[in-house]
C-alpha cells in the first residue's frame, strides 16, 4: 500500500474496500459482513476520506492500484 491513507485502512476497512472494487452494494456488504447496513456506510465514508477518492467508483480503482 503506498497511497496516502492506506497505512491506515484496518483490517475491516480493507474488507470492504475489496468488496466494493468487485461491485457489491453496501446492502450485499452488510450481509456479507454481518455488518448493519448503516455502519457499512459509515465504513465507507470513512474509507473515502482516508485515501482521499470522491466516491466508491474512485475508490474500487483505487483499490485495484494499492490492495
């Protein structure tokens, strides 16, 4: 990882970064995850600030480049 932010992605940030760049929606994740569908979200914003991507289509290329 050598992108600025990507230190920082844990272990679970990193998960749903993957599922993401292969196309599954935040209501997939959650399920996938056994996660809440509001906390995938939450995930995900937070995910976008950390390496800096305006939104998911962003960071699914980012992800393919750093993960």
């Amino acid at each position: 990882m050598d992108q600025p932010g990507a230190s920082r992605l844990t272990a679970t940030e990193v998960k749903i970064l993957s599922l993401v760049s292969i196309g599954m929606s935040d209501k997939e994740i959650s399920e996938e995850l056994s996660l809440g569908q509001d906390e995938v979200e939450l995930y995900l914003s937070v995910i976008l600030d950390k390496i800096k991507a305006p939104n998911r289509l962003q960071a699914a290329f980012w992800a393919g480049k750093h993960l």
